[in-house]
C-alpha cells in the first residue's frame, strides 16, 4: 500500500501522458521480474533440498558439469521460471514429484499473471500509438490541405515550423475544455 501511494505521488509529479504510459509499462516489467525472481528462489529451494531418496533438479544439473554454485543456480532458475510465465522452453525439468506439483502451480498461476501482465502493456502500447497517431493524422491532413490548394512550398515551411512551435509551447498546458470530468462539477464547486 505505501509503495503503490509513493508510486501515485510521482506519477502526479509527471505532466506527460507518454512518460505516464511508460512509466506503467515499466511497473508491470518489475512487478513480473519481481514475480519471477519468488518464484525463482522457491524453484533453487525446492530443488537443492530433494524430498526422500531422489535427487532434486539442482543435483542432477550439478553432476552433470553444467551449473555449479549459487548463483548459477539462480541464474538457471530465474531462467526456469521465466520460461514458465512465456511461450518458451528450456531443458530444466521438474525431477521429483513435489517439483512437479510446483511447476504445475507455477506454469497456472503464470498463465493469469503473464496474461493479465501483457494485456495491460498492450493496452499501455496502444495509447502510446493513439497520441502519436493524434498528431499524425493533423499532420496529414495540413499537408493534404496544402496540397488542395496549392500552397507554395516556402509557405509551407514557414506555416509548419510555425505549428510546431505553438505545439511545444501549448503541450503541457491544459484548460478547462480539455478535462471532460471538470463539466461533471456543481456550479457553486466550479465557480469556486
């Protein structure tokens, strides 16, 4: 909760809606890189202490010359487990049955959060290519009008270099027409 409110503080310092976006897109990155790095450390554990006579996933990796020490381990789980939460595959496989029953606890609980995880980067992405669509299409329809009536290139530069410079200067700024909910107010609370 306190990390989610000092998450809400800076974003309230943050003018730009883009930055905004990729600021959110970045939190969902960490939330299933954080997410992966559990479910990492509990794949490391389950397999470096193997329930009855059979070895574990770590041990057979170890005998095998290919990951020795800690922090190869880690590395394989991490590995592990993102291949888990992504269409993607790797030669690690569970060995006893209780990593097993963890794979297959992990692979669904992955399914919701890697699903939940990508549709809100996409949706994140496609407001992203909405504002700069927003502008394109502006963009498009001076220069087809330019076309229409045969402005004179020069004209054009100048006109162009004009707008853009009135974008710049107006992109933060915002008034009362462009907040949708501020028309929602009471008459007495938007007099004040």
């Amino acid at each position: 909760a306190k990390l989610k409110q000092l998450v809400n503080k800076f974003a309230d310092l943050i003018d730009s809606q883009r930055t905004l976006l990729l600021l959110g897109i970045f939190q969902h990155l960490m939330f299933v890189l954080l997410v992966n790095h559990f479910v990492a450390c509990g794949w490391y554990g389950l397999g470096s202490n193997p329930s009855g006579s059979q070895l574990g996933w770590v041990a057979i990796e170890e005998s095998s010359g290919l990951s020795t020490g800690v922090a190869a381990g880690y590395g394989v789980s991490l590995h592990w487990s993102l291949t888990q939460f992504t269409p993607a595959s790797m030669s690690v496989q569970p060995v006893t049955v209780l990593e097993r029953y963890y794979a297959i606890f992990v692979l669904l609980f992955a399914m919701v959060v890697f699903s939940s995880s990508v549709g809100s980067m996409t949706t994140a992405m496609t407001e992203l290519r909405k504002l700069a669509s927003q502008n394109s299409q502006q963009l498009f329809i001076l220069r087809k009008y330019f076309r229409q009536k045969h402005i004179g290139a020069e004209l054009q530069i100048r006109i162009t270099r004009f707008l853009d410079q009135v974008l710049i200067k107006n992109a933060g700024r915002l008034h009362a027409n462009d907040v949708a909910l501020l028309k929602q107010l009471s008459h007495p609370l938007h007099a004040e």
